[in-house]
C-alpha cells in the first residue's frame, strides 16, 4: 500500500516537474537562437540576391538600354547609394555592417539595429537615396550650362534610380522612412500603409509592363498579415497584466528596457503568446524571429512630435529637390546658353524648286532637329532628323512622318554615325525593331521594349503631332 501509495503520488510530480524542465529548455533554446540570430551575418548570398533582383527592376526600366558606359554608371550609382546606408549604420551603431562588392554588379549592404531610436532608422533610409539626389541635381545644372551629353545622361541616371527609391513603397528606402516615422506607430495604420504602398506597387507595375514590380506588390499583398499578426500580438502583451508586473520589476530594478536584450521573464510572456497564436508544428528559428519582432514592436521608440516633423520636412523637400534643381538649371540655361530649348518655323526650298515649312529646335544656339511640316494642315509631314550635340554636322537619328504620326522606317546611330537601331512604324504604330548588340543584329518586338521607349511610342499615338512654334 505505502509503495503504491508513494509510485502513484510521485508520477504526478515526476511528470510535472520533467513538463517544466522541458519547457524551460524550450525557453532556452529559443532565447539563445535570438541571440544567434543577432549576431548572424547576412551571407553574400543572399546579398547577391537582393542586388540581382535590383538590377532585374533597372533592366525592366530600360536603364540598361544605354550600353557599357550606362552599366558602369549605374555601378557607380549603386555604390554610393550603399555607401550612404553604410556610413549611416556604422554612425548609429548597427551591428553586423557589411558591404559586399560584387564584380560588375556594385555593392550591397546590411546590418541588424542596435536598440535604434526610430528617428535614427529614419535618418538611415534617407542617407541611401540623398547623396545620389544631390549629385544627380549637380550634373543636370552642369548640363543645363555645357550641353554635354554625358551630363544629361548621369543626372538621369542618379535622379532616375534614387527618386524611384525615395518613393513611399515598400519595401523601397522611401516606404521603410514612412513605416518609422509614421505608421509603426499603430498596427491598423501600418496595415493600411502596407496595403496601399503593395497596390501602388502593382499599378506601377502595370503601367510601366515591368512585371517584377507587379510581382513584387503581389508578395506584399501576400504577406502583409503576419506583421499585423505580430503587432496585435505585441499589444496584447503590453496591456497585460503579467508584462506590466515584470517591467515594473524590472525598472525597480533600475534597469532599462531596450529592444536590443529580451529580459528573460518577458520572452518566455512573447514566446508562449507566439505559441498560442502560430499552430504547430513550429520551426525553433521561426519562433525567435517572431519574438525578436514583437519585442521590437513591444520597446519600439517612436520619434517626438518635433523630430517627426523635420523628418517629414526633410524627406519632402529631398523629394521635391530635383524639381527646383530643373527650375534652377532651366534659369541657368537661359542666362548661359540663351535659351533652355527654342525652336522656330523656317521656310525652304524643295530640290523641285517648291516652298515648304520646317522646325529648327536649336540647343546652345546650334541646330539639333529639324522636321518637315505640311503648309496646309500644320502638321509633322516629311523627314524628321536630329543630330549630335557635339556635332551638328552628324546625325543622331532621321525618320519621316505622315500627317502628324511618324511613319515608316526611324533609324538611331552612334557618335561613329554607324546604324545601331532600326524601328519601323505604321502611322505611329509599332511594326518591329531590330537592334545592334555586340556586332550582331537582335529582332525585337514589343514585348521586348523598355517602358521607356514604350511610353514614346504611346505619346505618337495620341494625338497628331505639329509644331510647338508659332506659326508663320
């Protein structure tokens, strides 16, 4: 009876006290995996992935449709653009920070925060996009006052890939700057932001025909409910009874609560609310990633209302500075050159000896288009031909149109004046194209285009084309 009596009170405990003993491990396990996790580098790999995806995106938007001298811009573009982030990190103390450089490709960093005040992880958004703005404002006042190609061809390279950054999508550098400063702040927000920024994404996408933007808001869209998830998670905790006691404990223990060390006490409170919520089976990395992302959440630091502001200030007018740059650069064009752009409606004379109209577009005072224009209808009618900008004796480009549509065969060559390109159009429709690459001609179709060369082809097809000059 004692020995039955005593097997049958000790399983219980037994039990129990095994359950605990598991259940602490567990806690151990995967408090120590966060810690693994923050001190884990992000490997070249993955790197390399995000900046090939990058340059998948930039070949969609036809940045690459400027040859060898384009790509090593666009390399260079990149590099300080992730110099910026870099520098910014190593200031506010990231841990981790690496720049990997990839042969031909650029660079690509990472880091992981090291309890950051928000307006600190503000600031390192912007640091990526505002050195390449700045420059790319500085190359097109100094087109504006040499009309050297070359500088046309850098402003629109910085300006192009480091606006397209700055703007409020995630995850791009302008939608990570408004999910700090603003929508973190509240998980309904933050829904919505998420919601909007991954549909914006699409209709870029979309517009543009550049199907990984599209792909990319679809993987948004797909994903926007876990960080919902967890912020609800992360509320539920704060306004608990339990987590309140222990951060009480904990600050009459003169300690402080920060993102960067989960206090022991509480992670087990966020990893069994992570349980509750996430059905098994489980994966223990899944699990630390989790409850490092609602302990985020839980001690994140929102930025005053003072900093959010000039924040906000200063992310608007980075925005907003290539378009007083383009006003200011239109103001020195005229003082240097006298004259951004004008053109004038000029007579001539036919090889039969008849009368006919064209428009002379002159840059720095020298001619670089002229177009034939029907007397009659006062439309673009006849050969349309644009020549180099070093040299106006050169052609750059000739065509026809017909009755206001360009028509026909529109041919593109090189400073050599060798043919590098060749488009035919049915009255501003698009036939086919074929291309010069590496020695060989390439066939293309529209499918192949760029968005770029796409939206002029379209801008054709709208309406009728005639002369922006008076006439005479």
């Amino acid at each position: 009876m004692t020995n039955d009596f005593s097997e049958n009170n000790d399983s219980p405990i037994d039990s129990e006290q095994i359950e605990q003993q598991n259940q602490q491990q567990a806690y151990e396990e995967i408090l120590a995996e966060i810690e693994k996790q923050k001190t884990h580098k992000k490997s070249w790999v993955s790197n390399l992935l995000i900046l090939a995806f990058s340059l998948l995106i930039f070949f969609q938007l036809g940045l690459f449709s400027f040859g060898l001298n384009g790509l090593i811009i666009i390399i260079i573009v990149l590099l300080i653009h992730e110099t910026g982030h870099l520098l910014g990190m190593r200031l506010f103390g990231y841990r981790n920070v690496q720049m990997f450089f990839i042969p031909f490709f650029g660079a690509a960093v990472s880091g992981q925060k090291r309890d950051i005040a928000a307006y600190k992880e503000a600031i390192v958004s912007l640091l990526g996009p505002m050195p390449g703005i700045l420059i790319g404002c500085v190359f097109m006042f100094m087109f504006a006052a040499t009309a050297q190609e070359l500088y046309s061809t850098l402003a629109s390279m910085f300006l192009l890939i480091n606006v397209f950054n700055l703007l409020p999508f995630y995850p791009l550098d302008g939608g990570r700057f408004l999910h700090t400063v603003l929508f973190s702040r509240n998980r309904y927000l933050e829904l919505c932001f998420r919601i909007f920024a991954a549909l914006a994404l699409i209709l870029v996408g979309f517009a543009l025909d550049a199907w990984l933007l599209l792909l990319l808001g679809l993987i948004n869209i797909w994903s926007v409910k876990t960080p919902f998830k967890l912020a609800k998670m992360a509320m539920e905790i704060k306004q608990s009874r339990k987590y309140r006691d222990l951060s009480d404990a904990i600050a009459i223990d003169g300690k402080k609560i920060g993102s960067e060390i989960i206090p022991p006490d509480i992670g087990k409170v966020v990893i069994d609310k992570v349980f509750e919520h996430f059905p098994p089976p489980l994966d223990i990395r899944a699990v630390a990633s989790h409850t490092r992302d609602i302990w985020e959440k839980i001690s994140f630091r929102p930025s005053g209302i003072f900093s959010t502001a000039a924040l906000l200030i200063a992310y608007l007018f980075i925005l907003c500075l290539p378009l007083a740059a383009f006003a200011g650069s239109s103001i020195v064009s005229l003082v240097e050159r006298k004259g951004f752009v004008k053109s004038e409606i000029v007579e001539y004379e036919r090889p039969d000896g008849s009368k006919g109209l064209k428009e002379q577009f002159y840059l720095n005072e020298k001619i670089y288009s002229e177009i034939e224009v029907d007397p009659e209808s006062y439309l673009y009618h006849g050969r349309d031909v644009q020549y180099q900008f070093t040299d106006p004796n050169k052609i750059s480009s000739e065509g026809t149109w017909s009755q206001g549509m360009i028509d026909g065969i529109y041919s593109v060559y090189d400073s050599e004046g060798k043919l590098i390109r060749v488009t035919v159009y049915n009255k501003a429709n698009f036939v086919s194209r074929k291309k010069k690459v590496d020695g060989r001609w390439v066939e293309q179709n529209w499918q192949d285009l760029s968005f770029i060369h796409k939206w002029r082809i379209r801008r054709y097809q709208k309406r009728p084309q005639g002369p922006t000059a008076k006439k005479m």
